[in-house]
C-alpha cells in the first residue's frame, strides 16, 4: 500500500504511488494526533471537531485515491491521482477545517497535474495557499490560511522534493506557534489554530514520504506541543467562541452543482446570511460552507444557484427539546464490523449491530457512525475488528459522543476478537465493567488468518510466490505452504505452543468443506484439553480465520 524508502533514500518525482503513500501517511497522522486537535479548536467555534473533520476529509481523499489504484491495470499516472486525491477530498470534506484542506489539495492537484519534482511541489504549494484564501469569504490571519501562506513562502524557490518539502514544513511549524499573538481568541485559550495544526501533520506526512523518516521536531513544532499539553485543562467546550461572542446557530454544508457565476452571486447572498462562508471547488462542482442562523435560507440560496445535495445541518447549542422528544433509546448495545453474512448473521443473533467488510473495501467512518445512530442506545461498544479501522472507527465514535452517546472503542483486530469480546458482553451490568470484561477476552484472543497469495512478494517468513497459502498470526506472515489444509495445522500448532483453552475456527463459503472437520480432528488429537468451535462466515470472509483464547 505504501512506498517504504532505504535510509537517506529520497523521492526525485512525486509519482502516483508517492501521492498514494503520502495520502495514507496523512491519514495516519491525523489519526494520531486528531484528539489533540479537537481540544483545540476554539475557533471559529469552540465545537471540538476540527481534528475529526480533518481527518474524515482525508480519509475520503485517500478513499478516490484507492478506488484510482483498483480500477487502473497499471498504475495511474500522478495527473490522475491527484486529480482523485482532490476530487475526494471535495466530496468529503467535513467542517470548515475540512472545506479549506479540499481547497488545498486542489490548488496543489493543479499543478501536480503538469509536473512532479520539487519546483512543481513549490508552485503547487503556494497555488494552494492563494487558492484557500480566495474560497474564505473574509479571510482571518493566525489560521490555517496563515499556515499554508507560510508553508509556500517557506519553499518558495524550489530544490529537490525533499528540501521543498522540508522547508515548508518547518515555516508551517513557525508560523503555528505564532498563532496565539496574531487570533485573540487562541491567545486566551492558550493554544496554536487546530486547523493548522492538522496541516503541519499532513505537510510532516509529505516530508516522510519524499524522504523516507518523520520530520524533527524544530523548535516551533515543540512549541506547538507544548501549547497543546498545555490546554488539557481548558476543554474546548468551555473556551469561548470567535471573540467571545455568541456566533450563528447552525452550521450548514453541501454539495452544488452550479455554473461560475451562480456561484458568486451565492456568495454575496449567503455572505450577508451568516459567517464562516467557504466556498471551495471549480468546473461546475463545489462544496459550500457557512454558519448561519437561518439554515432554510442557507439551503435555499444554494437551490437558487444550482442543486445542492448531501445537505449536512449541524446545531452547535445541545438541544434539549429534541433530546426529550426522542424515542426512547436502549441503554447499551454494540456494533461491530464483520467479514461475511454469516458472521453478520451470528453477531446479530448475540444483539450486535453490524457492519460489513468487503476485502478491499473497508467500511468509512460515515458507515460505522450511521451504525451506532442505527444501534439506538445511550452506551455503544464498538468493535473495528481490524487494525486498519481502528483510526476511523476513533473518528466515528468522537462524532457520536458529539451527538450525546456514551461510546466506548475497544480496538479488536480481528474477527475472532470479536467473537469472544461478544461472548462475555453483559448489558445489565455496569458499562465500565463491561467493557473492561469485553476488552480482556479480546485480549486473551491470538489470531491468525490464512490467505493466497496474488503475487511474488517478499514477506517476514521468506519469499512467496503467487498462488501460494499465507499463514500470517498476529498480522504478520509467519508460514508459507502450498496446501491450505496442511498451512492450517502448522499456524495452529504454533499458536497451541503457547497454551490455550479454547480454538475458534471461521470459514468462508469458499474453504474446502473437509478443512474444518480436519483441523477440528488435529485439535482432538494433539490438545486434549482444548476445546473447538467453528463458525461459518458465509461469502467475502478470508479462507480461514483462527481465535486461540
């Protein structure tokens, strides 16, 4: 999925599998650092979601990334990619932290379009940071549009990727830090912009991915960590809003179809609506955002200028009228991921709310936080049951304790984690305890998964070929077979090595028939005192998922 570079080993071109590899790295880092980021944001409204709309924004960007790769025979040249890259992130994008970040990327798609080395990267840098400025209705400096203005004069010039990449990171870092003096409202919250902080974290992706290492931490990027240790004893609900004054009630987003000069009378109309107006996009499609107190005239100005759709109305105060006037909720339930109908099916029937995984098509946050709307309780256990989720299903939960439910993330791996997390699931008893009593059987659970390999790689157990069987224990491939039957016995005995009590066998509905019955046999023979359980997973799942508690 991502280039890994040798030491010293830099990027001379920023090619479609570098666009790639930083989109996934920006993930990541967001991810990370996306909690942080939320205690934070204090501006323009101290609602604390700067961090996960940054990296819902992202993640849709790296999503139109991958869906480029999986359709393309060879790899995608990097106008395309990047042009994806955008176009997701215009899709996406979440907040006016996320709003500005697509405007971003698409001011640097426009001129990654035409090159790949680092004066391009230069450019491309500083046509973002002019284009982000354009889409803000009444730019404010000590923002993230002061940041990325940094960035791009930071750079300016040009040199390898590496320096270009470099530099502008290191003059976001400088410029984060000087945020508190330039806003009043981040000055007395005591803390840097957020959304510029998210944008040193993408930038700091970049530089890892042209140069194979994270960037050091300067100076200024300490200073910005330091600002943020800081703030964890303000929470961000308890800062004050833009200046200390009470802002628009609603905050509204869509999608619009629209010709150029609709679009700027929309502006001028939703302009004197409200505030926080971000209009990004270009060549018909845009992704309007403001705060306003009239959401109805908001939408109605966009209908007026196109269609709009993928209408988002949040409302910053908590409204207590609504929340009384709800159905009633259940007090706990919970929601987990599984491969395959079957296991759908069996999650269901033990009062899980599930969600599908596909290969190569993992659920997006918007799946999993619609699944806990779905679960309709107060409490919700959440069950990724893959380590790729677990920075996505974070995200979820933060936006579904946003809407006042009590979510709990327990971070399975796998599928078997789940199953045994479930098991000891007891809804009457105190959430805590709970979740403790889940978190530990999954836990107890070591996990294997067998597999096929597509092509010729090199893996931690040696070379394997295409066609060959993969035995991989804990995400690592530790056996390299030809039978699939034979590969199984191996994996299980070196998880039995360590002890167990109790195996779970998953199969798909294309596993040879024989295998389970086989491994069920071997278990019999060789480990007495272990128990056997085996579940169907129906269509989708792997050959052969393993549980050893």
């Amino acid at each position: 999925m991502s280039r890994a570079l040798q030491p010293d080993e830099e990027l001379v071109e920023l090619d479609a599998e570098a666009v790639r590899t930083w989109c996934a790295r920006a993930l990541d880092a967001l991810g990370r650092e996306r909690e942080e980021i939320d205690a934070i944001n204090v501006y323009p409204v101290a609602d604390g979601d700067t961090g996960t709309n940054l990296y819902l924004t992202t993640e849709a960007a790296r999503q139109a990334v991958e869906a480029v790769f999986a359709a393309s025979a060879s790899a995608p040249d990097t106008a395309e990619t990047v042009r994806a890259m955008a176009h997701g992130a215009l899709l996406g994008a979440r907040g006016n932290s996320g709003t500005i970040l697509a405007q971003l990327l698409r001011g640097m798609a426009a001129v990654l379009a035409e090159g790949r080395d680092g004066d391009h990267l230069a450019r491309a840098l500083a046509e973002a940071a002019a284009a982000a400025r354009r889409a803000v209705a009444h730019p404010v400096e000590g923002t993230v549009l002061t940041v990325a203005e940094a960035a791009a004069a930071g750079c300016a010039g040009g040199g390898t990727l590496l320096e270009v990449a470099t530099r502008a990171h290191d003059a976001a870092g400088t410029a984060l830090e000087a945020t508190p003096g330039q806003l009043a409202v981040l000055g007395r919250a005591g803390v840097v912009d957020a959304g510029g902080r998210g944008l040193l974290a993408v930038l700091g992706a970049l530089v890892e991915t042209v140069g194979g290492r994270a960037p050091e931490p300067a100076g200024t990027a300490t200073g910005a960590v330091r600002v943020l240790g800081d703030v964890r004893a303000v929470p961000a609900a308890s800062a004050p809003a833009c200046d200390g004054e009470a802002g628009p009630a609603y905050e509204v987003i869509y999608l619009l179809e629209a010709e150029d000069a609709a679009v700027d009378l929309l502006r001028a109309r939703l302009d004197a609506l409200g505030d926080s107006l971000v209009v990004v996009g270009g060549d018909g499609l845009w992704n309007v955002h403001v705060h306003v107190d009239d959401a109805g005239a908001a939408v109605e100005a966009g209908v007026e200028a196109g269609r709009p759709h993928r209408i988002r109305i949040t409302h910053f105060a908590a409204d207590a009228a609504a929340a009384a006037g709800r159905a009633e909720r259940a007090q706990r339930a919970v929601v987990a991921v599984v491969p395959g109908e079957g296991l759908a099916g069996l999650c269901a029937e033990a009062g899980a709310t599930t969600v599908r995984s596909r290969p190569g098509e993992p659920p997006a946050g918007d799946e999993l936080l619609e699944a806990i709307r779905r679960a309709h309780a107060r409490e919700v256990v959440l069950l990724p049951n893959d380590t790729e989720l677990r920075q996505t299903a974070a995200a979820a939960a933060e936006r579904a304790r946003a809407e006042g439910i009590r979510v709990a993330l327990i971070p399975t791996r796998a599928a078997v984690q789940g199953i045994a997390a479930l098991a000891v699931h007891e809804p009457d008893r105190r959430f805590d305890e709970d979740v403790v009593a889940m978190t530990a059987a999954a836990g107890a659970t070591r996990y294997a998964e067998l597999a096929v390999a597509e092509r010729r790689s090199f893996t931690s157990a040696g070379v394997c070929q295409a066609g060959d069987v993969l035995g991989l224990i804990e995400g690592d491939v530790a056996v390299i077979g030809k039978d699939l039957t034979e590969t199984a016995r191996t994996v299980l005995d070196r998880m039995l090595s360590a002890g167990g009590e109790l195996v779970t066998l998953v199969v798909a509905d294309d596993t040879p028939p024989g295998l389970a019955p086989d491994l069920e046999g071997h278990v019999r023979r060789g480990y007495l005192a272990v128990d056997t359980t085996t579940y169907h997973a129906g269509a989708g799942a792997p050959p052969l998922l393993i549980g050893v508690e």
